[in-house]
C-alpha cells in the first residue's frame, strides 16, 4: 500500500518514508531501511534511533553511535524512553529494539 501511495504522488510526505522503513526495519531489510528514511527530508527521532539500529544489525557501529547520540541529543530521550514510545503488539520486538541499541 505504501509503493501505491508514493506511485500516485511521488512528491509525499516523509511520513511514508519513514512508515516504508519501519516496515522494511520490521522485516529485516536493514539496507532497504535505511534506504528509505535517506529519503525523508526532514529527520525525525523514531528515524534516527531506527537507522542507529539498522547500522548496528550491518555492523557499521561508527554510524550506528553516530544516529544514536543524534537521536538522544535531538529528543532528549534515552533508549528505553524512545523504545517505550514504540508500540508492537509482540513484545519480543520491543525487547529487540532494546536490545539492538542499547550494544551500540
């Protein structure tokens, strides 16, 4: 649904490239992630904590502490702050999350 939304307006809004890569994030399509909210023009905190996570899973952790420290610094949230933000129904994901930034 969100490839036929960017098709009917290729000019949208961040918010679908950022919903593009949690899906992709959710899916383990780490790169395609990341992808995806490079595409944003305006960053937002869940995108910076979720490329930190994303650089972290393809072992880049230079760029993983880089969006990380962006990502408290611009929200003034910790880890677990933004982490408790994110709602999954499946609370293994959560944990991942978690545990995803907090090896950075």
């Amino acid at each position: 649904e969100i490839e036929r939304a960017m098709r009917i307006d290729p000019f949208c809004s961040d918010l679908l490239f950022e919903t593009q890569g949690l899906c992709f994030y959710l899916l383990n399509q780490f790169e395609s992630a990341i992808g995806s909210f490079k595409k944003m023009q305006i960053e937002t905190r869940t995108s910076l904590f979720y490329q930190a996570s994303c650089y972290k899973e393809l072992g880049d952790t230079d760029k993983a502490k880089n969006f990380l420290n962006l990502g408290m610094t611009e929200s003034g949230y910790t880890i677990e702050k933004f982490v408790s933000t994110q709602y999954f129904q499946d609370e293994q994901l959560s944990f991942a999350l978690n545990s995803s930034l907090s090896a950075i």
